[in-house]
C-alpha cells in the first residue's frame, strides 16, 4: 500500500502543522514572527544588506490599513498585520508564479488563513470590505517597495500597482532590519493588538 506524501511541518515551537488540514491550535505567533522574519520578499530581489521580509512588509501594511482606516477597530488592525501570515510555512511567492501555480496556491491559502484567524480570535473569513481595505494597503505597499528597493521605476510602479495617494504614504519609508529585530517588532505588535481587542 502506497504511503501518503507527508504533507505537515515541523515547528520550532514544537506543533506539527498540517498544510492541508490546518487547526488552530497548531499554530503560534512566535512562529508565524519568525517564520515571516526569513521569507523575503520579492524573491530577495532587493537593494540592501538585508532581504525584506514578509514581517516588515505586514508592519507597513498594518500601519497604511490604519491610515486608510483610522477608526477600524484592533481587530481589523490584527487581520491587516497578518495578511500574509501563511507565508510563514508556504513561502512568499510573486503574483506571476501564483498565476503560473493556479487556484490551487489560493485554496490553501485561504484554508491556512482561516485557521490563523481562529487561532487569534478572529473570524476566518473577514468582511469583503476590510479586506478591501487591507488589499488597498497592500497595494500601496507594494508600490512603495517597488520604487524604494526593487528597481522599478514610479511609472512601473504607477502600471503595476496604481498610483498611491501621497498623503498615505507621507513621512512612510521601507526599512530593512536583521530578521531577529523584525520578528520581535512583529511579535511586539501583535501583542499590542491582542490586547486591544
């Protein structure tokens, strides 16, 4: 009889998450932090001494949703900061090759993120108008990461991800930490937000 592939990870807080079959609770800040900490983003295909990571774009995008959103309650605020939290286990990957992959990478997405919801008391699929909100953060973003560290020109940035309004981005610059500083400032905020809720 053929064996099952094995399809569950190994955590450094000890669970055993299942990919396919997630619970919440197999799941742990202190490793989605550490996890997004060390997944960079656009395949590392950044300026600077170190790659910016999923962690430090998830704080920016927290903070643009509170910008876009200045009276959404904490609980809105902790869907934003963990909008990419299931790259914590399956990677970062650029839209090109989620469209190459098809809807299959969206499946376990969503399943990943509903059980990350559950976990930290929110419900597992948020409204369709604060993900809104949230993507419209992530856009921008995007935009800024694209001109600041990726070698996109605001014309490229402006096609790929529309052009932001300044006024969301004022004073906002892409910083780029060792992964340790990052995965405490992660887990500092999140934290923050669970005790608002």
């Amino acid at each position: 009889m053929a064996t099952q592939p094995r399809a569950w990870q190994r955590m450094l807080s000890g669970r055993r998450l299942d990919l396919l079959d997630p619970t919440p609770v197999d799941i742990e800040i202190e490793d989605i932090a550490h996890g997004l900490a060390f997944v960079a983003r656009w395949n590392g295909q950044t300026m600077g001494d170190f790659a910016y990571s999923v962690a430090e774009h998830s704080l920016l995008v927290e903070e643009l949703f509170g910008r876009i959103s200045p009276n959404a309650p904490a609980k809105w605020h902790l869907a934003a900061l963990l909008h990419d939290a299931p790259e914590y286990v399956i990677g970062d990957m650029i839209s090109p090759v989620k469209a190459a992959v098809g809807p299959d990478y969206g499946v376990l997405d969503d399943r990943l993120t509903a059980a990350i919801h559950i976990r930290f008391g929110l419900p597992a699929s948020i409204p369709a108008s604060v993900k809104k909100q949230i993507k419209k953060a992530d856009r921008i973003s995007a935009w800024m990461e694209a001109i600041q560290i990726a070698g996109f020109s605001e014309a490229e940035a402006n096609k790929f991800f529309g052009k932001p309004d300044r006024t969301l981005i004022d004073g906002l610059n892409i910083r780029l930490r060792p992964p340790v500083e990052v995965r405490n400032a992660y887990s500092a905020r999140h934290e923050i937000l669970l005790t608002q809720l």
